[in-house]
C-alpha cells in the first residue's frame, strides 16, 4: 500500500536548509496498524504529512496504491487526499464554524456528494465513534476527546484505503485516549491500512508494528525488536 | 451548485462584520456615483430649462435706430426690414439652413363665440416653426407651405389663447375665430415657454395671408434663422448683419440699427459648464468607487490570510484548487454584486424621489430640474465593480490555493 524508496525532505529557513529526512525506507502493507515513534523533532510529522501527500518529498520515490506520487498536479493531489487518505490531525482541524455533522461531511462535499446522503453518512459515522447526541455541537462545545473523534470520523467518513494519524492523542487524557485507540483499532478490524505517529508506548504496543525514527532515519534495531510482524 | 452557494452564504453569515463591512464599501461607492451622476442631470436639466424651447443655435436679428451717420444719412432713423431681405439672405449668404421673417402688427382681437381676448398677431411662413423646432404642438398642426401659397385663412393659436377662448380641456381645431373681423380657421395649438410662457399669448397666421387680407404689407419684423451644420453661427450671425446693413445703408459701425442674439453663445458657455459640471461627478465618483475597489481587493487579502488554516484544512480533506478558488471568487461576487444592487437601487429610489418632491412640491429652481439616472452608466459602473473586485480577489485567491496544506494549516487564524 505505501511504499518508500530513500526519501529525503529538506526545509528551508532562511540562508540554510535543514536536512529533515535523510533517506528513508519503509514499506506498510494493506491491512497495517503501524505505529511510527521518535523524539521530538525527529521528523514523524514530516514523514506522515508526505506520506498523506500534504507536503512534497525532495528525492527518492513514494508509491502510494501503486500510483508514485511525485510532481503531481493540485488538482491530482486533492483527489488522492480525498479518495485514499483520511489524515487525523494532533490539532484536531475542525472548521470552528461548522458543527460535528458538518464537519464530518466536509470531505464528501468535496466528493460531490448530494447534501442528504452527505449528512446521512457523517451521522453515521459519528455515531461509529459513539457522538450521535452531539452532531449538532459546534467544535468550541466539545471536549477534546470528542473533537478528536470527531475528527477521526471525518477522515473516515470517505472509506479511505490509508488512515493516517498525527498524535491522535497527544492532546488527551488516558480515558479518552483508550476511547480513541479503540475507534482506531474498530477501523483496523474493519480492514484499513493505519499509521499513528506517537510518543506513548503503551500506544505503540497496541499496533502491530513500531517503527523508530531518530535524526531524520529509520532505526534498524528497534525495528529488529518486532519481528513477528517484519515478514 | 446550489449546494456550493449554501456553503458560500454560510461562510459569508459566520463572517457578519467583514461581509458587511466589504458590502457597504461596495454599496456607497455606487451609490454615490449614482447620486452624483443624477442631481449633475438634475443641474444639467435645470440649466437647459433656462433655454425654453429654443434650438441651441437660433439666430435671431431685429431692428433699432441708427446712431451712427453713414452715406449722408443722419441719426435716428428706424430701419425696418422686408421679405426682400430674407430673400436677399437666402441668395447671397451660404452656410443658412433656414431664414425666415416674422412680421408683427400687435395686438388683435381675438373672438370666438361670445368670448373675447387680445392678443398679439403675427405672419410667418412654413420655416418659422423649423427653426423653433422645439416648441411643442399641443394639437393640429403649424403653418405649412400650402398655406402661405393659397394665403388660407387659418391660425395656429397659443396655449394662452386657447385656454382664453376654448378652455383648457377645449378642443379649438377645426373652429371658426374672429381676428379684427377676420374669420380664420385654427389649425394648431402649440406652447412656447419663453418669457415664462407669455410667448403662447400668441397666434399665428400665413405670412401672404397676414401681408393681403390684413393688409399689412411685406414688412418683416424680427428674422429668424439657422445655420448649416458644421457652419459657425457666430460667423453665420455676422455676414447676414453685414449684408443687412449694406442694405439698409447702415454704418458697419452702427451697433444699434441692426441687434440680434445668438443662442449659439450662451449655448457654448453652458456646454463648457457642462463639461465641467461632468468631470467633477465622474472625478469624485471614479473616486468613489475606486476607493470602494480598493476596499475590496484588501478585504478579500485579509480574508484570505485569515483563512489560509481553513483552506488548508478544506485542501486536507480533498478540496481542488478549482474549488477553492472559486469558492473565495463567489463569495467576492455575491457580496459585491448584491451590495452594489442595493447601491443601485437605494440610489435611484433617492434621484427618483428628488425628481418627485420637485414635481410635486412644484418648486422651481432655476438649475435644478428633473434629476435623472442615466441606467447604462449605473450598470456599467456595477459591472466595473464586480469584474475589478473579482479579479482583485483573484489574486490572493489563487495564491492560497497554492500553498501546499501542510503549510496553510501551520498559520494561525
Ligand atoms: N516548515 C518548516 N520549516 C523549517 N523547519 C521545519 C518545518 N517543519 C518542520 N521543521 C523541522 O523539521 C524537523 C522535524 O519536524 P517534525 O515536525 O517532523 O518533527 P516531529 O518528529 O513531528 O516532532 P514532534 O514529536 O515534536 O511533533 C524539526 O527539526 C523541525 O524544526
Ligand atoms: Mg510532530
């Protein structure tokens, strides 16, 4: 499903640019629950957002689906983002001015979808992840674990191949985090491909693979450490 | 598309202030132009108004006394003119699109039935009434070359003289009126504003018929005339003065033998008024709404720094650039398109209800009547606004829909 051949990624600041990602390997099979871990700064982020084509690779070759991603048109781009990926944010990322329903519909407006059919879906899928009582709840009246599965439910609301997901409980407490993991881990069982960028082992551990970045690499013996999944 | 404008006025109505803001911009940019444009036409009417019925470039030439001796002839002697004159004037000047002599004898009594009137009497051939092709007909008709040839008995009668003798709702054409015992026909009725319309106190008969059957001879009194196009009146005003004055053996130098007026002049003058009178409202209206176009490429800047987070996000989630773009786009052209419709509207409801208060109140100021929209201008101006608000929105547009997601949702908004 996602298939990295060394990739590097470069950030500019200024007179200097910043050598990010140095080469990075990694292949994520259909049906993966992946979880990528690393110091802060170590480059997930950078990593997940060119995984989810948010952000653009400066060598070395992705393939994603089969399809390699490299200079694609915008227009492209937002219908890879659209049909294949559902990106969970750290930040959450709702629209403040639209409600959970609306928000969780936002992408399939962006599929054309007709408005009635958009909003019986997002229902449903708010409901998967248990906030059918708060659909007409703006952003600024949920808790944060709400939000964020509010959130998952909008990046799932498209049946995306790849879910992919940024911290999604670096802002939460260990209660709300264990309902987050489980709406995860539901998804997973219903066949998708899952990559969770964490700091938490105890995340970690709940996936099937662990992959640890340090300094912009792929630490070889960490990934040692889960052999059962490497085949 | 209904679906993408629901989106668009949703955003529009969680961003009440800048909506408004941005709308009202837009709104008194037309609305002042519009204003502006309609009381200019209101000065423009009023000083038009001034002119009454008069064609802009009407000559017209009667007599006095010479004050200057010329050829062995003394002072004080009145100089009056014939129908040879105009006859002279017609062969020997070029550049005359009409002359012709009114010839005047005063007052007449004027009877029909058992009412009476005086009022004044004059003899004009078919030219007359082409040179003051302005005067309005009320009914029937004016005095036709027919008429002059087969010196019929028939009149055109003023306003006044029918309202004397008919009533203002009479209907005079076909009747039988008394001029000094004269039986004559009426064949017309017109109304002349000059001299605050004292001038429909008037009636008029064919010159032959004035000259034989009133027994007035073929004096002229007053001559009226027109030049060709493209030919200077003023010019024009001068050789027929020349040629008159040789005839009638005046000094050239002689200023008050032979006077006349030209409309030509004052006509110029108010033009160049007008002119002016134009520059200033499209100076401060251009103004206006330039001021209103910069207010709308800075809104839609701002809005769109803004909501850099929120397209980024939108980009997230599968949005095209196309749709981004044209989202920012449409909101830009609903608001200014319906905040310059108000404009529009608002505007000419006001113009339109100066014009009314005028008519109504009847109040009559010398330049200032009938203020007046002129509608193509205001569409023009509304469809200027849109086009350039667009295109200025378009820029940052395209620029947002650029940014890759993951920078657009790194800024704050
Ligand atoms: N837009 C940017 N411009 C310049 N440098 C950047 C930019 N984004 C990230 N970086 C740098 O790239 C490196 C990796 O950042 P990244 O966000 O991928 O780290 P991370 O592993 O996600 O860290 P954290 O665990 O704190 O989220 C950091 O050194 C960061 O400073
Ligand atoms: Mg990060």
């Amino acid at each position: 499903m996602i298939k990295l051949n060394n990739i590097h990624k470069y950030y500019q600041t200024g007179e200097q640019s910043i050598h990010v990602l140095k080469g990075i390997d990694l292949h994520i099979k259909e049906g993966e629950l992946v979880s990528i871990m690393g110091s802060s700064g170590s480059g997930k982020s950078t990593l997940l957002n060119i995984l989810g084509v948010l952000d653009s690779h400066d060598a070395g070759h992705y393939h994603l689906a089969g399809q390699e991603i490299k200079h694609l048109k915008e227009r492209h781009a937002a219908h890879l983002r659209n049909a294949l990926i559902g990106f969970v944010f750290q930040s959450f990322n709702l629209l403040p001015f639209k409600n959970a329903l609306e928000n969780v519909a936002l992408p399939l407006y962006y599929q054309k979808m007709g408005r009635k059919e958009r909003n019986r879906r997002a229902a449903q899928y708010l409901e998967m992840v248990g906030l059918s009582d708060r659909a007409g709840h703006m952003p600024n009246q949920l808790s944060g674990g709400q939000k964020q599965r509010v959130a998952i439910a909008r990046a799932l609301v498209t049946q995306p191949k790849v879910i992919l997901a940024d911290e999604p409980t670096g802002a939460l407490d260990s209660q709300t985090t264990a309902e987050v993991m489980e709406v995860l881990k539901h998804f997973h069982g219903l066949g998708n491909t899952i990559v969770i960028v964490t700091h938490e082992q105890d995340i970690a551990n709940q996936t099937q693979r662990q992959i640890h970045l340090r300094d912009g690499l792929i630490d070889t013996a960490d990934a040692a450490m889960t052999p059962e999944v490497v085949v | 598309m209904i679906d993408g404008l629901q989106e668009i006025l949703y955003t529009l109505k969680q961003n009440k202030l800048r909506t408004a803001l941005t709308a009202f911009g837009v709104f008194w940019g037309i609305f002042m132009l519009i204003f502006l444009l309609g009381a200019g036409r209101g000065m423009q009417n009023g000083v038009i108004d001034s002119f009454a019925d008069n064609a802009l470039d009407t000559i017209i030439i009667w007599s006095g006394t010479t004050s200057v001796a010329h050829n062995g002839q003394g002072l004080g002697r009145r100089v009056s003119y014939t129908d040879d004159d105009i006859e002279a004037i017609r062969h020997h000047i070029d550049g005359v699109r009409f002359v012709t002599g009114a010839n005047s004898m005063g007052q007449g009594t004027v009877v029909y039935g058992s009412k009476t009137g005086f009022f004044d009497v004059y003899g004009i051939d078919d030219t007359y009434f082409k040179i003051r092709d302005q005067v309005p007909i009320r009914a029937g008709r004016t005095i036709q070359i027919l008429d002059q040839e087969q010196t019929r008995k028939v009149a055109v009668i003023g306003s006044a003289v029918r309202d004397r003798l008919f009533g203002h709702d009479g209907n005079p054409i076909g009747a039988m009126i008394r001029v000094n015992n004269i039986n004559l026909t009426v064949v017309g009725v017109f109304h002349d504003r000059n001299n605050n319309g004292r001038d429909s106190e008037r009636l008029f008969v064919p010159y032959s018929t004035f000259t034989k059957t009133f027994g007035r001879g073929n004096q002229v009194h007053v001559i009226w005339a027109r030049p060709d196009a493209n030919v200077d009146g003023k010019v024009l005003e001068e050789n027929i003065i020349e040629l008159l004055k040789k005839r009638h053996n005046v000094s050239p130098d002689d200023r008050r033998a032979i006077q006349s007026f030209n409309f030509a002049e004052p006509a110029k003058m108010v033009k160049g008024m007008f002119v002016a009178i134009n520059a200033l409202i499209w100076f401060v209206g251009l103004g206006t709404l330039t001021a209103g176009i910069v207010g709308i490429s800075n809104i839609m800047i701002i809005t769109v720094k803004e909501r850099t987070r929120e397209i980024g996000i939108r980009k997230a989630l599968g949005a095209t650039p196309f749709s981004i773009v044209s989202t920012l786009l449409m909101e830009s052209i609903l608001v200014t398109g319906f905040a310059g419709y108000m404009g529009l509207v608002v505007g000419v409801g006001i113009v339109e209800l100066m014009a009314y208060g005028l008519e109504v109140s009847g109040a009559k100021m010398d330049f200032f009547q009938r203020p007046e929209v002129d509608f193509q201008v205001a569409v023009t101006a509304l469809v200027l606004l849109v086009v350039v608000g667009t295109l200025a929105g378009l820029i940052p547009a395209i620029r947002a829909a650029k940014i890759a997601p993951v920078e657009a949702m790194r800024s704050d908004g």
